[in-house]
C-alpha cells in the first residue's frame, strides 16, 4: 500500500454488515482461582449466575489411537468450588454506532449498512513515518507490525547478544509505543538457540556439517519451538565446526488475565506478544501483540472433584499422552474457547492445569502439562 501524502495511509477492509432480517515454554503458576464478578458491563447488565445463557460445550480431546501413555498424580487435588467465573472476551470490533460512523466517513450510504448492523471483521492498516507497517485485527484486538526499514542482513550470524539485552529491547519497543505489559507473562527467548548450543556442548555433542546445514535450513523457519531443536552428533564421532545461530531472536510474552495464564487444549501457553529481534543490530524488526481489555463475568456451575480427578488422569484437553506423565504440581488458571457462532465470541473458563514431565518411549523426557476445563 503506498503511504499517504502525510505518511500515514489507513484502510478498512473485511467489514461486512448484517441487516435486520438478514442471518512449552515458562513453568506458570497462579496463586488463586478469579474472583466472583464485581461490576457488570454498563452497557449490557449481566447476571453473576450464567449471565452469558448457554456457553460453548468444552471441545472433546482429540482420539489418539494406539497411545498407551500414563499419568501419575504427584500433587494434592485443590478444593474446587461449586461455582466458578467464566469470563467472556471483548472483541475489539466497532459497535452499531462506530460501524455507522466509519461506514459514513468513507461514503457507505445508510441503506446499505440497514437497521441493525452487525461487525464481522475490522481490519485497519497503515504505515507510520518510519517506514513500520502496522494491522490492526479487531476480533483479536490484535496488532501486527514489520518494520520495512529494517530488513536483516544475515540469515546466521555467529553468535547472539545476551539474552538480557535481547529481552531489554523487547520491553523498551513495547513501553515507546504506549504498550501496557500488566496482562503479559515474563517474557523469554523461545526457541532459545544460544542455550542450546551451550547445553549440546556441555553433553558432548558438537555441530558438524550436516547440522550447520540444517541450522540454516531451519534459521528461515518463523514458527519453531524450543522443542524442535535437533539432537547433536556426538563430538568424538565427527568432526566439529564453529556454531551458527539464526538472525532471527524470538522473544514471547504469554497472555494473562487476572494474574493466571491462558491455556489451549495441549497445554500451549496462548500468546500475548510475539516480538522477532534482530541478531545482528538488537532493533525490533517485527511481530504481534494483543490489546487489553477487561472482560464480562458471570458465575457457572462447576466439575465436581472426583470428575476433575477422572480428566485428568486421561489427559485432560491434550487427550490420552504419548509417554508415561508424572505431574508434580496443580494450580488454576485459564482454558480459552472460542466460539465461531455469528458473531464470533471468545471465553475463558477456569481449569486445573497439571505441570510436569513426560517420559516418552525412547527415553527422552520433557515438560508436559495438562489441561482440564472446569465448567461443567
């Protein structure tokens, strides 16, 4: 999109109305589960007792044939209560009011936005003076950006800067754009590259040819985790090369609310900021981010102990594990839903998340947690 005589170009797109008659990571752990609600939506009063009507079933774990793992409980079960507050998502999409503003700005007639027009999706880009390029999702309240200015160079670099000053860039970039973090967890490097090496080197392992080749490969890979990282050569079997690690530094921020994390179904932490930082010059060069909002509550009708007991000995979300589990710790945190009914609405329910290790059948082990739902 070419920028504006000002340096700032915005465009609307993907609004569509609907008139009248028309259809692994960070250990996290929380110290307790959210509070009753307090004030309701001033615009919508809603009940403290299933205020929100009939809510999203919890989707079934998915069926892994032939997976004969097991899980051990270490921890103590909590007290679950009889009733627990489920919290609905504010979408960030323009009400009736702002969607007749916005479609009058830019020449929509009324006729065409009808009498009860619904919001299905907003999408607002523009590019900043400085060359960023900017997305604003309003479903998610979601901001993407990349900077233009700022391509990287490299596609290796041969070594990386601390992982502090890496992280210290990621919280300035956020803080100069008016970026609250209070409803971010603490950020960290993942895949961690740096630590990997060290903790290869410190096995015995070392990087050869092929594996310099396959760190290349992988360094053009946006999507990789700490536990996509491949397994070494033993160092006295070939011979070792100096290391290489991707440009690319990925530093996450988990999403929180309420001081607990934000879960999916396979024990995924969900993501509140995603920022890439530049190996060779420390400068943030792009990512996304989530926009706060404080959401509705209202009281459902909770799993009994022994119910939570029986899903979490079967996996919980992730279904039936693919190793042996031996979880040490349970805490409450959050489990998202997100309903694509019209129009599309998200929930976080409460959930006891067990945290531990998994002990698969070649004898690796890992971190592992479970996710069961408690809303009944």
């Amino acid at each position: 999109m070419a920028p504006m005589r000002h340096g700032l170009a915005a465009c609307l797109i993907g609004i569509a109305f609907i008139g009248a008659g028309c259809p692994f990571g960070q250990n996290l752990a929380s110290p307790k589960i959210a509070q009753p609600i307090g004030e309701a939506f001033p615009a919508r009063p809603i009940s403290q007792a299933r205020g929100f009507g009939d809510i999203p079933d919890v989707p079934p774990p998915p069926l892994r044939p032939g997976s004969r793992g097991s899980v051990l409980v270490r921890a103590e079960l909590p007290t679950i209560p009889a009733a627990m507050t489920v919290l609905r998502l504010k979408s960030g999409q323009p009400d009736e009011t702002v969607l007749r503003n916005i479609g009058g700005s830019i020449g929509i007639p009324g006729g065409l936005i009808g009498t009860h027009p619904t919001t299905r999706e907003l999408l607002i880009e523009w590019r900043d003076e400085h060359g960023v390029r900017w997305s604003y999702f309003g479903r998610e309240r979601r901001v993407e950006f990349t900077d233009t200015s700022k391509p990287m160079k490299t596609l290796t670099v041969s070594a990386w800067p601390s992982a502090e000053r890496v992280l210290q860039e990621a919280a300035a970039f956020l803080h100069t754009k008016g970026i609250g973090r209070s409803r971010y967890g603490t950020s960290y490097i993942e895949p961690d590259w740096a630590s990997w090496v060290a903790s290869e080197e410190q096995a015995g392992r070392c990087i050869n040819q092929p594996s310099l080749e396959m760190i290349r490969v992988m360094a053009t890979m946006t999507e990789l985790r700490q536990r996509d990282l491949p397994l070494l050569p033993n160092a006295g079997q070939t011979a070792c090369l100096n290391p290489e690690f991707p440009s690319r530094i990925t530093v996450r921020m988990n999403a929180t609310q309420d001081g607990q994390a934000i879960f999916t179904g396979d024990g995924t932490p969900y993501p509140g900021a995603v920022l890439v930082v530049d190996a060779l010059t420390g400068d943030v060069v792009s990512g996304s981010f989530l926009l706060s909002a404080d959401p509705d509550r209202s009281d459902y009708p909770a799993q009994s102990i022994d119910e939570a007991r029986k899903r979490l000995a079967q996996g919980g979300q992730g279904g039936t594990p693919q190793g042996d589990v031996t979880v040490e710790n349970i805490s409450f945190e959050w489990y998202r839903v997100d309903d694509r009914e019209d129009p599309p609405t998200s929930y976080l329910y409460p959930a006891m998340v067990g945290s531990g290790t998994i002990t698969y059948p070649d004898s690796r082990s890992g971190p592992y947690r479970i996710i069961v739902p408690l809303v009944k």
